[in-house]
C-alpha cells in the first residue's frame, strides 16, 4: 500500500486513525502494531513474514541482553541478534548479487561454469526495519534504553506503518517517552495533516512530474543522448529522488505527529550544501547518524590518525551505497561519496581550503548530479555514457527541438517550482512559516487543502508511482 494511493488516502487512513482515537489509550499500541501489519501484509504478502519474526527476535533478545549486561552472555546475545538482522537483509536483498557478483568474476577469468541466481522476492522495507532492529539492540547493550515493557509495545515502534517502508530510521530512543503515555491532541492531529498533505504535493505534483523526465531521458539509448538532454535528464532526476523521498519524509512525519509521536527530520534543504560534508547533514539525516554513530565512531571514527580516518571513510560510504541496493552502480555511488569526503579533509589539511560560497554550492551540486545519474543508471557503462553526453562526449548531436520534446511548459512550471523550493533560503522567511504553522491559522489549513486536492486531481489524471525508497 502506497501512502499516494486512493485506497490508502480513502479507506486504510480514515478507518485506522477512527479505530485509533476511539479505542481507550491504553489499547493503542495494539491497533497501531494490527495496523501496521495489516498494511504491510497488503503490500508484501507471504515475504512479511520476514517483519513478523523479527518482532519477537528483538524483543526477546533485548530483554534478555538488558538481564544480563555486563556478562559475557549480554555480548552473546548482542552478536546472535544482529546476525539474525542481518541474515534476511543478506538473503533477500544480497544473495542475487553475490551470485552475480561470483558468476562475473568467473567470466572474466575464462571460467565455462557459473552458478544459478535465484530470483527473490524484496521485502519493502527490509533495510529500514533491520536498521531499526540493530540500533535498539546495540543501544540497550550500550545502557542507553531499557528494552519496551512488553511485545506488544515493542511490535507497536518496530512495524509502525508511518516509517516502517522508507523511513526515517526512527530509533526507540527518539521515541521511548511516548511509547505508553502519548495523549491524543487536536493541535497535534491538525499540524500532521498539514505536514501529509505537504509531502503528498512534493511526491505527486513535482516528484512524479520529474520522473516521467528522467524515465525517459535516462532509457534513450547513447546514440540518442545529446548534452541538452543529458542535462535535463539529470537535473529532473535530481529534483525527482529529493522530492519523492522527503515528501515521503513528511508524510511519515505528519503521520506520526497524528498518533502523538515526535519523528526526526530527515532532510534540510540539501541542495543549498557548500560542501558535500554539509550535504550529508542535510540529506537522509537520519541515516547519516545511523551511519556515524553505529558504524563510523565504532571504527574509530577520527580519532586514530588520517589514514584510519580515510579508511573509516570508505567502508563507511561503501556500506551505505550497498544499503541503498544490490547492484555495482549503487557501490560506486557510495565510493564515489567516500573520495570526495577524503578529498575534503585532504584539502582542509594540506591547504586549509574548505568549500564555501557561491562556488563551494555550485562545485558541490554538480558534483552530486553526477552522483545521482550513477544512482539512476541501470549500469555503470550506462551512467558514463551518460556522463560523457553531459560533458559533450556524447554520440549525438544537438536538436533545438528535442529538450522541448521532454520539457513541456506544464513541467517547466513543476521544475521551476521545485528549484526555488530546493534553493530558496527558507530561513529568511521564517517568520511567514511560523504564521502558517501557527495554531488555528485558517490560511495554513487553506493552503493545505489546496495541496491536497491539486494533488488527488494528479492522481486521477496520472495515477501515481511507488516512492523510489521503496526497495531499499
């Protein structure tokens, strides 16, 4: 089930959040985990078996680890739970590629035989959930959370329908305060509709609109590429995976604040970095300090000299490129990300030179397009012959008509749209977001409807796309 779905927006949603108010407080938990799961299972079918099993995996262990802390049997414990994690994530997710991965490397050393790859099924989701998993059970064994009082509680923050497919990787300790007192408030369900309908305008009206660029851009073969296109392929994909996942963002957050919970942040504006240092604290925040709190400062981190430093750096980014998917495209992406942090330090070691400024934003947003077009590629041979198109290396030649063919005047309204959104400084109008967030503010709820029914009218003229983070 999709969040931008009729029957979501229709059916699930209104029946769910009637249940939800109208039980006592006390039963609360219990409808968002039969919810949560109700909602999966539509979607995921006999493979969410995989959330269901993990539920008392966690909770078991958890309790069992914070029994035994300080013991040799708490470390035991904390190893089998996050083998256990990990293990559906590497089968599911992983198993294929390995299995490719073997089957070219005996390729290109000659080899006749090569072993069969299995075809399975992705559970939605299967990376934010495992995610979630670890980061409750490492922050127990590290004395920062009891464990949820019962299965029920637990179940109810690790299937939680709002987050549960595409973030952001809430952790219980962000939320551990409202598991069992989470009073009911007007204000609360008045401010998350406004953020749903946001995110449900940034996905539909811009998001989907970008896409249907970049889908046919990024499948015109290299023949047919030409720079103009290439650009405009890669600008509208930009706009595209912002727009698509912090509008999912939004709605998860907007979502959560109606059931009386406090989701991060997931993104600031990260178009506007100087540095890609700065565009990874602005973008995906929640998986960013997943990364360096669980990965990055347990290597070490930069405490132990550059060179570690460096390393650290690259195992890092590697990992995260391959949780961002299965394929060579999504490692060199996340490689790709590791050297130019490396070669930030580098430069603010040896020259004492960071990126700032005018040029610092405009180094840095090119450099993540270039990111982003070997992110969208099938292959990596797809994205250089795409890179090479962007910078005039391409095989074909220019048409004044063909970008006009693809940049229609009603997506050159979206696109202009979300390049303000994307770049405009916000904070200097941050006196008019206040008044529209303000309690009670007709406009605010005006404007909200506004972007709510524009948005159904898309649907009903277009339909609507799965959100991109949905197979990660």
């Amino acid at each position: 089930m999709v969040f931008s779905s009729p029957s979501f927006i229709f059916l699930f949603l209104p029946l769910f959040f009637a249940s939800y108010c109208l039980i006592p407080p006390q039963a609360r938990n219990t409808v968002i985990l039969l919810g949560s799961l109700f909602f999966y299972f539509t979607g995921a079918g006999r493979v969410a078996v995989v959330l269901i099993l993990s539920v008392p995996l966690n909770h078991y262990v958890g309790k069992y680890m914070f029994r035994h802390l300080g013991t040799r049997a708490a470390t035991m414990a904390l190893v089998l739970g996050i083998v256990a994690n990990l293990l559906p994530l590497l089968i599911y997710k992983y198993l294929g590629f390995f299995g490719g991965s073997v089957n070219d490397a005996l390729f290109l050393f000659g080899a006749g035989r090569t072993f069969t790859v299995p075809e399975i099924l992705l559970p939605a989701g299967i990376s934010f959930f495992t995610f979630q998993g670890l980061s409750y059970l490492v922050d127990i064994y590290w004395r920062k959370i009891d464990p949820a009082p019962t299965m029920i509680d637990f179940g109810m923050y690790h299937t939680s329908f709002p987050q549960l497919i595409a973030g952001p990787i809430v952790r219980y300790i962000e939320i551990k305060d409202r598991v069992l007192h989470r009073p009911l408030r007007l204000t609360d369900v008045e401010w998350g509709i406004i953020r749903f309908c946001i995110g449900l305008a940034k996905k539909i009206v811009i998001a989907d609109n970008m896409g249907v660029i970049a889908d046919r851009v990024f499948t015109l073969p290299p023949s047919q590429l030409t720079a103009s296109l290439a650009w405009l392929g890669t600008i509208a994909y930009t706009l595209q995976i912002y727009f698509d996942f912090s509008g999912y963002s939004d709605m998860a957050i907007g979502l959560g604040r109606m059931l009386g919970f406090r989701f991060p942040e997931n993104f600031n504006q990260p178009y506007r970095s100087q540095s890609v240092s700065e565009f990874w604290r602005r973008w995906h925040m929640t998986l960013s300090r997943w990364f360096r709190d669980y990965l990055y400062i347990p290597l070490g981190g930069s405490r132990c000299g550059p060179v570690r430093t460096y390393f650290n750096l690259f195992i890092v980014f590697f990992l995260c490129g391959l949780w961002h998917g299965a394929a060579y495209t999504f490692i060199v992406w996340g490689l790709f990300h590791g050297s130019l942090l490396v070669i930030e330090r580098l430069m603010h070691k040896h020259g004492g030179f960071e990126p700032s400024g005018l040029v610092g934003w405009a180094v840095t947003f090119i450099l993540v397009m270039i990111g982003w077009v070997l992110f969208r590629s099938e292959s990596v041979g797809a994205a250089l012959a795409h890179l090479a198109a962007m910078f005039g290396n391409g095989r074909a030649t220019e048409d004044i008509y063909s970008v006009a063919f693809y940049l229609t005047p009603d997506k050159m309204v979206f696109l202009s749209v979300g390049v303000l959104i994307s770049l405009f400084p916000l904070e200097r109008v941050r006196w008019l977001v206040d008044i529209l967030a303000a309690r009670g503010k007709i406009w605010a709820k005006a404007g909200a409807l506004a972007c709510f029914v524009y948005s159904l009218s898309c649907i009903a003229a277009n339909g609507f796309n799965p959100f991109i983070y949905f197979r990660f």
